[in-house]
C-alpha cells in the first residue's frame, strides 16, 4: 500500500484529491491549518499543522521508524478568487513561500520520493482574445499579472533546484480555474464560478446580480473530478517541469454566468460593475498532459449544474439557520 501526505487538506481540491488516493488504495495522511468546511475528511489520518513553520512541516512527513512517505502533495496555500489575490498580496506572497520552501526543503532531507507542488496559469502574462495558445516553457519571459502568480513561479523553480540536488522526483502542475462541489463560496475567497453560482442562488426570480468587469474576458473553467485524475496521473507519470492541467471549452464571463442561469431555471438579468477581473483571456496548449491520455471529460454546463446544486443547498441551509437565529421561538 502507497503511502501519501496531502498538504492542503482541509481546502477544496486538497480535499477531492484525498478521496482520489482513498479509491486508488492509497493511506493517507492529510494536513492543514484548518479542517474541510463542508465535507468529512476521508484520509486515514487528519493533523491541524500551520505549514508556515519548519518544525511542522517535518511532523507532517514524520511517520516513524525511519519510514518516509512515497509521495507528497504539496496544495497548501494562502489564496482565494480575484478580489482576495488583489487584496492580500503581502499576505500571499509571504504565506505560500513560507510554506512551499519548508515543505520542498524538508520532503527532499527526510527522503520523499515523489514530490507534487500545486502551481497555477497565474504564471503567464496577460493574453489578447484570439492570441496562439501558449505552452510550458511560454511562461518565460515571465511577466505574470499579480503576485500570486509571481510567488508561484518563484515556488516552481524552488522545487525544480531540490529536484536536481536531492533524490526526488518533482511533478508540477499549473492549475486553470477549478470549480465543483465541497468549495468555498463566499466570505471573499471564493473563485468566479462559486461566486456567481451563490448569486443566483440568493437572487429572486426575475432578479438582478452584479457581475465584475465587462463581462468579455475569457477563461476555461475545470471540474474539479477532472483536474484531480489529472493530477494522479502526473504524478505517476515520468513528465518532467511544469504542466498544465486544464480544460479546452474557453468561455467569456458572461456565458458562464449564462450558464449558471441556466442551471437554476430562473431569470435572473445581470449589471456589470467594477471589480477586480484579471487578465482579458487565457489559451493554452494542453499537449503535455494529453500525452498521458487525460481529457476534461466534464463539460462545463454539466459541472455547472452539480457545482449550482450544491451551492443552492448550501444557500439554502444558511438562510434556514439565520431564519432560526432571528425568530422570537429561538431553534426549533
């Protein structure tokens, strides 16, 4: 039986990929400074560590008996959608470094294996709608458009060095936009599609939400099923530098909130305002991780309707709380 550490195991992806491990076999041990929100952790064992500090970076791939772990994946991170990397960039920069150069530097000295480090397309530059799509190495000369993506890169090459000092073999991922099921939806942090999915949700039929920007920038959005098969197979894949995991079904903004609409059967017009929205489009060559026979099966009106219904749920039970809450009879 593999043995595996989730960093990141208390958030949305980090939590999905520990039930991925958990169908492959694998015993799991998943860490974070928090427990997972919405869903009950499935890894055979769960430690609260801030990664931030060295020591607990060496208790989280601690096994005992000398004993390492075959692989480590390493999603732990300080970030969240458009208006938190915008906001808290002292707060990004210093926490994820923190926390990717302790994990690398002592994943490598205690004898890791394999080694996955959870990157982003924040790496590349902004790109023109309708611009040839850019691979791996296009993200040099690097210029990313926030210092979330510039902590990334710094993380990337960091890894890489241990990779060529020490016997460990490092897989990179650059993540696009991820969206599904058991993922923060408000509170600031939350990325476009469960933004947009909680408006409507909260909107009334007939109503009005406001969306960022002016709605014509482009994106692919992928199911987090997917993104997460992605990342097992590099993982046990022989690629070697940065990859990039994402789907080809590129949308402007306002379609994807067309198709959150859609999903929720109401009519709901929308009111663009300012806001914090990003590069204009993204376009990238997914050759590298095709080769290992990984496609985005799910199509986003089909993701988007599981995301929608989750997140509808959850609207749903929160305002039942605070219905409660506010009632002169109390809980009932």
């Amino acid at each position: 039986m593999k043995r595996a550490l989730v960093c990141g195991a208390g958030g949305f992806i980090g939590g999905h990929l520990v039930k991925k491990l958990k169908r492959e076999g694998y015993w799991v041990r998943g860490v974070d400074i928090k427990e997972h929100e919405f869903a009950e952790t499935q890894a055979d064992e769960f430690r609260l560590l801030d990664l931030r500090e060295p020591h607990n970076c060496w208790e989280a791939l601690n096994l005992g008996n000398g004993e390492t772990f075959d692989e480590v994946y390493q999603l732990a991170a300080d970030m969240g959608g458009m208006g938190f990397i915008h906001t808290a960039e002292c707060d990004i920069m210093r926490n994820s470094a923190l926390i990717n150069n302790h994990m690398i530097d002592a994943a490598a000295k205690i004898g890791v294996g394999r080694y996955f480090f959870s990157s982003s397309v924040c790496v590349y530059r902004d790109m023109e709608p309708g611009e040839p799509a850019l691979d791996e190495d296009d993200a040099y000369p690097a210029l990313p458009d926030n210092e979330y993506g510039w902590e990334k890169l710094y993380a990337e090459r960091m890894a890489l060095a241990y990779a060529r000092h020490y016997p460990i073999e490092v897989r990179i991922a650059r993540f696009q936009n991820c969206y599904g099921p058991e993922g923060t939806w408000r509170g600031g942090r939350e990325k476009a599609p469960a933004a947009i999915c909680r408006k409507v949700a909260m909107a009334e039929d007939g109503g009005t939400i406001p969306v960022w920007g002016d709605g014509t920038a482009i994106r692919a959005y992928t199911y987090v099923d997917d993104l997460v098969e992605g990342v097992y197979l590099l993982m046990q894949s022989d690629l070697q530098g940065p990859t990039i995991i994402g789907g080809d079904e590129y949308v402007t903004v306002d379609e994807l909130v067309g198709t959150v609409i859609a999903a929720s059967g109401k009519e709901i017009k929308t009111e663009h305002v300012e806001g914090p929205v990003g590069v204009q489009a993204r376009n990238f060559d997914k050759s590298k991780i095709k080769s290992l026979g990984w496609e985005a099966e799910t199509s986003l009106r089909e993701g988007i309707a599981r995301t929608y219904q989750w997140i509808e749920e959850q609207v749903r039970q929160t305002q039942g709380e605070e219905g409660r809450r506010s009632s002169p009879f109390g809980r009932m």
